[in-house]
C-alpha cells in the first residue's frame, strides 16, 4: 500500500504547495490538507493493522515525508510527527490503543516529550499536572502524548514516562509566533491534576530496551524498532526535504538569470554558482542514503527477530544528526549565493532556508550531543540517553 500512499501525495502536492504561503501566515495547516493526507492514508502508515493502519517500511513513510515537506515543510513535519505517534501508540498496551482507535482509526495524536509533567502515584494511576511546550499538530489532535516524571513520597523523581491523555483532559494556548516552521502550530499543552489510568502510561525504560507491552497484540517487525532511530528521523526527513525542495527552486529560478553586478553574465555559467549546486546537491543525497541505509538495517534485523546492536543504533543517530546539519550547510550555501532576492518573503528558497534552520533546533537534532554518544559508544564506553 506503501505505493499507493506516495501516488496519491503526489497528486496533492501542487495544491499544497499553493496554500504553503497561506499556512505561514495563519499559523496552522489549513483543514483541507489534513483530510487530504487523511485520505491518502499517510498518516496510517506506521499505524498496526489491527487499527486500520498500513504497518508500512520506514523507508517508505520517510519518502512521502521528504516529498511534503519539498513543497511545504510545516505539511511535512506535521505528516512525520502525527504519523510517527500512531507508531509509538501501538507500543502503548491494547487498552490504551482501543481508548485512541477504537471508534475512529483515523484519530491522531500529538506529543510533548520533554519531562516537564509531574505524575503522582495514586490507585490504579497517577495524577498528571504539567505545562508542554512545542506540540506540534495539536490542533489537529484529539490525544496527546506527554512527557513527565513520577515524583516518589519524598518529592523525588523516580521514574521517566510518557502519558496519554484525551483533549477533554488539558487544554491549548496559541504560543506559536515563530521565525521557521510557522504553519505547524506548535502550541502549549496545560494540564492541571488529571487521571491517567495505569494503561496509559508507557516507562521510557522499556521503550529503550525493546520490550514493551504493546508487542503482545501488535508483533510485526515495525512495533521492535527503537523510538530513538524512528522518531528523531522524524524530525530529521522534514529537514532534509525541505531543503531539497529549496535546491529544486533555486536552481529553477537561477537558471535564466542574469546579474546586473560582477561584470553581468548568465548566472549558470559562474563557476562558482555550480560548484554550490554541486555541493548542495550532493550533501542531499548523502543524507538521503544514510537514513534509507541505517532504517533498512534496523527494519532487516527486527524482522529477522535479531538483536539491534547499539553499534547501529548509535550510527542511526550520528548520521540523522549529520543528515540535519549538513541539509542545513546546503540550503545556507544556496542561500547565500541567491543574491538579495531571496530576501523577500514567500520566496521558496527563503521559506526552505527558515523551515530548516527552525527544524534543526529541535533537541533531537542536537549535533554534539549526538556525535558525542557515537563517540562513546566507539571508545566501548557506556551510552545511556533516551533518543538512542
């Protein structure tokens, strides 16, 4: 079905590129881009089965991801964020999953990881109290999926979980006036004193070890692939095609230009605009091939019911982290050489330059860090960290 999702957003794609401007300016994607991605199924591909989800290859999923974010990169990462949480979900136990799924298969979730919520253990749950930053989509969410830590009876934390929650349990405050990523609507969660049932609760602790409750209904190869390889590709395939959506407008619109200044010429015949183009474009494909090369490794060894060495799940991270940096130097390269036009708002290539360096400074872009574990792990040292 893999195919079919990718004809069909290719289909979408002119349109949403026409309203990716309008979805600057308001802060959101407009509605009828999600019922589009709806109905094309995109952002069923990571979800199990037995939900009416696709349970499509990584590598697939990241490819419809790279191609929204060509032509509107807030479209790509909402598309890679809400449909990378329907994986997560279906590692959450089968209740929680009937609780988001069971009426509507096309119900979506958003996320604030960041361990900012307090839970305090009471019968049968706990008691949620937080304020999340930068949850992305949760507009167009009915659930959210909410970092926190469980505060033991002297005011300590002992454990690190992820929460879910229904809307009818927080609410939303419009904080998302920003420079890049403007359409996605990143907005504040609040939530004061709310139950969570114990089946709504997910330790980080079991997500980093491979064992957890939801493979018990959901036992495809998908459902043992670490949260840390799958989802900070997540935020590094927005990146990645937004800038290669920028490369494909650059080097349309400096084609058949021709400078009034440095002695006048057809630009494409400076050496060194095509040396940028071939620099751009080859640090593009690089990170293209790691991600598809690494999540093809992880994806053979799970389905093949083998052990994922660290060794390859901390080469996932390095190159994800890298892939961002260098989608990054791309589009600061063709930037710079673009001339003042690129100045001016709603050009693509200025709106690609935005997207990208606000996508970079997600946390689980954090290069040094990243190269940091790599580097540990390479020394035979210990790495303990959430996102590996």
């Amino acid at each position: 079905m893999a195919p079919q999702v990718l004809e069909s957003v290719r289909t979408l794609l002119p349109g949403i590129g026409k309203r990716a401007a309008a979805a600057d300016e308001a802060r959101r994607i407009p509605e009828s881009t999600i019922r589009e991605l709806t109905d094309a199924g995109v952002f069923r591909m990571l979800q199990p089965v037995r939900h009416g989800g696709l349970e499509s290859d990584p590598v697939d999923f990241y490819r419809v991801v790279r191609a929204l974010s060509a032509v509107c990169c807030s479209t790509g990462w909402l598309a890679s964020i809400l449909g990378v949480h329907a994986w997560q979900l279906g590692l959450f136990p089968r209740r929680a999953q009937d609780d988001v799924w069971g009426d509507d298969p096309d119900t979506r979730v958003s996320s604030s990881y960041a361990p900012v919520g307090r839970l305090t253990p009471v019968d049968g749950g706990h008691r949620l109290t937080g304020r999340w930053s930068f949850s992305s989509g949760c507009e167009h969410a009915t659930w959210a999926l909410l970092g926190a830590l469980v505060v033991g009876a002297e005011g300590r934390p002992v454990d690190f979980l992820t929460a879910l929650v229904p809307r009818s349990d927080y609410t939303i405050e419009d904080a998302w006036d920003v420079v890049g990523l403007r359409g996605t609507a990143s907005n504040d969660i609040i939530v004061e004193s709310v139950f969570v049932p114990d089946h709504r609760v997910l330790r980080n602790y079991e997500q980093a070890r491979l064992k957890v409750p939801g493979q018990q209904v959901n036992k495809g190869p998908l459902y043992r692939l670490p949260f840390g390889a799958l989802f900070t590709c997540a935020v590094t395939a927005p990146v990645i095609g937004a800038v290669s959506g920028g490369y494909e407008s650059y080097v349309s619109l400096m084609k058949e230009r021709v400078r009034l200044s440095l002695g006048g010429g057809r630009f494409a015949e400076d050496p060194f605009a095509q040396v940028a183009i071939a620099r751009a474009a080859s640090d593009i494909d690089a990170t293209v091939l790691q991600m598809d090369r690494n999540l093809r490794e992880l994806s053979e060894l799970a389905a093949a019911g083998r052990e994922i060495p660290m060794e390859l799940r901390l080469c996932t991270r390095r190159d994800q982290v890298r892939g961002t940096e260098r989608a990054v130097a791309a589009i600061d390269l063709l930037f710079k050489t673009a001339g003042g036009n690129a100045l001016r708002r709603g050009n693509p290539v200025e709106r690609a330059w935005r997207d990208a360096h606000a996508g970079s400074v997600h946390v689980a872009n954090d290069v040094e860090r990243a190269l940091a574990m790599y580097g540990r792990g390479a020394f035979g040292l210990t790495v303990e960290d959430n996102l590996v």
